[in-house]
C-alpha cells in the first residue's frame, strides 16, 4: 500500500506498505520534527541487540515475524526500538554535526524500514515507562508506571555469549515469560518492558513462543551517545484507549489510513506489485493481553 502525501515538507514522510501474502502490515512513519525538536535525556552506557521473533497471526504460527531490536541503557534512562530506527537515528545525528540540508535528512530518514514502530522509554519521567507509537497520521505517548514483573529465580543457569545465566520466571501482561539473566552485567534491564532482576536480560520468551527476544551483541559506548526523545505533536494517551486504536486499526485497517489522513491518496499493491484488493482486516496478537 503506498500512500501520496501533499505537503510533505511540513508533514515529513509517510510510507505504508503491504504484504498482504503473509498477512500483515507493516507501517513506517517519520517525521523531521523527531530529529529537528528532539532532545537528550541521558547518554548511552552501553547497548544491546535482540533478535526478536514475533507470531502476528495466530492462525499461521509458521509464519513468524523478525525484527532486530535495540536497547540502549543510559545511567538513568534506556531506550528500546527497531534496529531500523537505530541506524536512521546514527545517520541523521552525523547528518546534524555535518549540517546536512533537510533535503538530504529527508533522504536518510526513509532509507530503512521498520516492522516495529515503537519506542519505549523506561524510567522516563522517573518511576514511570514512555510509550511512543504512530497509527499512519495519529502519533500516540502512553505514559504508564513502571510495572516490575514478579519474579521468580530458579537454579537453573546457561551460558549466552559467554556470559553465565540465571533463569528466571514470571506471569507479566497476560503471558507467562521464561527468561535468563546474566549477574556479571548487574543492570535491571531487558527488552521490551522486561525489567526488575538483578542483571541484564538475554533472553526471554513467551510460553506459547509468540515473542522471543535474544541477545546477539553489547557494545559500549565511547563518547557521547546521547538518548533521545521527541514530544512533538503526540497526542497524550491511556494504554486502554492506545490498546482499543490498535483493534480499530487491524479490524479495518484502509478505513482507519482513510479517517486518519484524509489527504493522502492510498492505492494497494501486492508483494510483486500489482494492484491487490484492500483487505478487510488484520491478524492481531498484541503482546500485551492484559
């Protein structure tokens, strides 16, 4: 699905693509304003990939989704996102240090593409997580406490690059999670929302395995990295109500593009590019079920 945008100059840019035989949706947004009005909240310690593998449709569990997921940890804040987002994110701030024209910004920002279109924030305000999404036009920040899962340690230990482990479980938003932790990095951290152990998170799955997260590198940080957010034009949102736009939009997701952008012009095509019929709705399976 690819949708034409007047204005683009002060909107940014909008892509929306289909791929419509593994029945899903994948939607990449930006927007000038996240780089141009954005600001530091702390710098990066160190960061840590996750592969992640994620079931969006149930009915087709062989289908399974990836994404590689960045997690940057600061001293007070971290980060998490798309890997996609993390390299845009490289390029636009050698872009700023360079003074490259907005042309050029403009450029880069569409260069990679992101299944995963969120960003969490956790500890941002202090005891709190920040939660940032857009739904085609509609940009969300959900700021919601910061849950601790209620953890329980098991003496079972493995070994993930190089580091010994710790397994540890838990019941958290509506799924049972297995996940195994290394003390030798003493950070209460992990991917997604995943937090409250005595040591970083490598690795962590679902019971049913719709979401799997594994660690596959850290990198510290040499200089300054700083962690960046922009709160430019998000429209303040309860997780009840950002959960209900998320079973709008896969329910109908063309109507939903229409209502929300009204000036765009959105034709559909298949993974071959040809012209598809829209479809109805979406397989949905959030990895929050409570």
């Amino acid at each position: 699905m690819k949708l034409n945008i007047k204005n683009m100059a002060t909107l940014g840019v909008l892509l929306l693509l289909a791929g419509f035989a593994n029945a899903q949706m994948v939607i990449n947004i930006v927007n000038t304003n996240d780089v141009t009005k954005a600001d530091s909240i702390d710098n990066t310690l160190f960061t840590v990939q996750y592969e992640t593998k994620f079931m969006p449709d149930t009915l087709n569990p062989e289908k399974l989704q990836e994404e590689t997921m960045m997690l940057k940890v600061g001293r007070q804040v971290s980060v998490y996102y798309s890997y996609a987002k993390y390299l845009t994110d490289s390029i636009i701030e050698v872009d700023k240090a360079t003074g490259a024209s907005m042309d050029m910004i403009r450029e880069h920002l569409t260069q990679f593409s992101a299944k995963v279109s969120y960003k969490i924030y956790k500890n941002y305000p202090a005891g709190k997580v920040t939660f940032q999404d857009q739904l085609v036009m509609n940009r969300f920040i959900c700021e919601e406490d910061n849950e601790i899962p209620k953890w329980q340690i098991h003496p079972d230990t493995a070994t993930i690059l190089s580091y010994t482990c710790r397994k540890a479980t838990c019941h958290f938003k509506g799924r049972d999670y297995e996940a195994w932790f290394t003390m030798e990095i003493p950070r209460s951290e992990g991917p997604w929302k995943l937090n409250g152990l005595p040591g970083l998170i490598l690795k962590a799955q679902d019971s049913r395995e719709h979401y799997t997260f594994v660690c596959t590198g850290i990198t510290q940080s040499r200089g300054s990295n700083p962690i960046m957010i922009s709160k430019n034009n998000y429209e303040p949102i309860s997780r009840k109500n950002l959960n209900r736009m998320y079973e709008r939009f896969a329910a109908d997701p063309v109507g939903y593009s229409v209502a929300s952008a009204p000036n765009v012009t959105i034709k559909i095509h298949d993974e071959s590019g040809r012209e598809a019929k829209a479809p109805k709705n979406m397989p949905y399976n959030p990895i929050e079920l409570d």
